[in-house]
C-alpha cells in the first residue's frame, strides 16, 4: 500500500526473551507499524541513534529519533490518522494516558528492575548474553539508571513511595479500560501501541516484581488487554522471542 522504505532501529541487544524487545519503546513502534499496516524492515544492528537510545527508523533516507517522533512523521508524511475514530476530547484522554505510562509509570519500572530487583536481569538476558557480559550490562547500567530516576526526580523518594506511585498508577489504567477490548473502546488506537509496550514489559518479563504480582492479582484485566494486543498484532510472537521457537528477522521485510 505504502511505497515506503523503513528502517526500525530495534533496541541494542535486539529481541528479548519474554516478548519481541527488551525495551517497551521499540515494541510500542513496532506494534504501531503492525496497527498501521506500514511495510518496515528490522535492523537489530545495535547502532544509537543520534540521541543515544532506540528505536530510529530511516524513511527513504531520512532519520528520525525517537518512538513518538517516529509516529508524528509517519501519521504527518503518510496522511494517515489510526485515531480518526476518536473524538478531540478523547484524543486529548489517549494522550494524557500515553504521558502517565511513558513518563510515569516507565521510571517505576525502571526502578523496581535495575535497583529493586537487579537479580530479575539474569533470568532475562540468560538467552541473550553470557553470564559475565550480563553482570557487566546489569553493573553499568545500574549506575545509568539511578542517575535518570535521580534527575527525573522519582528516583528521590522512599522504595515505598516509588513503588505506591507505580501502584496507583497501573490501577488507573485497570480502572480506565474497565470491561473495554482497548483502551478508548471498541477499536484500538495509537495510545494501545504505547501501554501495550509498556505493560507487554510487566506481564512477560517482569519476572518476580511488585509490578507483575498486581496485575496477575488484582488488575487482570491488564493482563488480558496484553494478551489480546498480542493475538491481535503478533500472531508471530513466539518466533520474535528469543528461546524456543525464535526465528531472526533481521532485515526481514515486513508486508500487509
């Protein structure tokens, strides 16, 4: 449909184990492509972008940084709008929710994996990297981690409060969806490509954390969204985790 030329810059280490990226970003840009129905290539080459972090997609030669970005040139540059069944004022609703999850919620996670729970990292990256290159990437990045919460300003109070932050927030986002398939009704939209990223992360390899036991507990219905996301836009998931089954893609050319 599309005469476009993608490049998706997945995350460094490209896909994960427990679901088709490590980083719930590179998912959210992936599964808006899918959405979208936009033909795109992957390149799990590992290169930064000239902001220092993935995804980066090049369009017939152009490059653009960051996942939010990267939907703002596609709807701009395609004339398309995955949201034109959305009222202003919920367009204005599905945003402020994709600010909750990537801008709050994202940092309690980052928390309670790289400060809480460093140990969850073994398991994860065990088919990835080598036992020693998983203690150096858990070491270095502890240290990153911990001054972004620190300047963020999360990362300056108590695990407590970090943790009821998190908390409140994913039993917003349970209370929201209700008994809805998606986030704003009956059809999905842009913003279910932005939580499903980010709680894709919880469900499938948040292994042990305070995060995952709420929503196998009492948020359920987050649980279920993630699995219908999933069904819906990655009948290949299993071959895009790493593990049994996996199947790499890259550069695979993707068509709809």
């Amino acid at each position: 449909k599309w005469k476009v030329n993608i490049l998706l810059r997945n995350v460094q280490v490209g896909r994960g184990s427990g679901s088709p990226s490590l980083s719930p970003f590179p998912l959210k840009l992936e599964t808006y492509l899918r959405l979208a129905k936009i033909p795109y290539m992957n390149d799990h080459s590992g290169q930064m972008s000239s902001k220092g972090k993935t995804p980066w997609m090049m369009y017939n030669g152009q490059v653009v940084a960051d996942s939010q970005f990267c939907i703002e040139f596609l709807k701009q540059n395609l004339h398309m709008d995955t949201d034109k069944h959305l009222t202003k004022q919920e367009q204005a609703v599905a945003r402020a929710l994709r600010e909750l999850t990537e801008e709050n919620l994202y940092w309690t996670m980052c928390y309670e994996t790289f400060i809480k729970n460093p140990q969850s990292l073994d398991i994860l990256l065990k088919d990835i990297f080598p036992r020693l290159k998983t203690f150096i990437f858990k070491t270095v990045m502890g240290r990153v981690i911990k001054k972004e919460l620190w300047g963020h300003g999360i990362g300056r109070h108590t695990d407590a409060e970090i943790w009821d932050i998190g908390r409140k927030d994913l039993t917003a986002l349970s209370l929201i969806l209700g008994k809805k398939p998606f986030l704003m009704g009956d059809s999905p939209s842009e913003v279910d490509c932005s939580v499903f990223g980010m709680l894709a992360m919880i469900v499938w390899q948040m292994h042990g954390s305070r995060h995952e036991s709420l929503l196998q507990g009492e948020l359920l219905n987050l649980v279920k969204y993630c699995e219908r996301m999933r069904d819906l836009f990655w009948p290949d998931w299993k071959q895009r985790c790493r593990g049994n089954g996996f199947v790499n893609d890259n550069h695979k050319l993707y068509t709809f």
